[in-house]
C-alpha cells in the first residue's frame, strides 16, 4: 500500500510539474503578445520630457523581454527534464 501512494504522489508531481512549465512557457509568449501594449508609460497631464519618455519605454521593453526569456527557459527546463 504504501509504494503505490508513493507512486501515486509520484505522478501527481509530475503531472504538476508539467502543468506549471507549460504555464509559464505560455505566460512568456503573452508577455510578448502584450509588449506593445505593456511598454509605452501613460504621459501626465503637464506632459513629460521627451528623453525621459525614450527611457522609460527602453527600460519596459527590456524588463519585460527579460522576463519572457526567463519564463519561457524555465518552463521548458521544467517540462523536459528527466
């Protein structure tokens, strides 16, 4: 009885971890959808320094291609491990 939990919980672990690595792989590809939409700041009402601006939507699209990298690598990691 008790090697068949361990196999159960086994394959529950697995099945879990799957089920996490394709949410993340899938996460990172709707970073990626979304980047337009995610990278540009919203200006304030007395306007906003055009250098500034430039900044701001490099730095966004950086973090956020960053993070969808990180995502998607270790969803993969996750899923295909051994």
């Amino acid at each position: 009885m008790l090697e068949v939990q361990k196999i159960e919980r086994k394959l529950f672990m697995k099945n879990y971890k799957k089920i996490l690595g394709y949410s993340l792989m899938l996460a990172a590809i709707l970073i990626v959808v979304r980047l337009p939409n995610m990278a540009y700041p919203i200006p304030d009402e007395d306007g906003m320094d055009i250098d500034l601006y430039i900044l701001e939507v490099v730095l966004n699209i950086v973090r956020y291609v960053l993070l969808s990298i990180f995502s998607f690598v270790l969803g993969i990691k996750i899923v295909f491990k051994n």
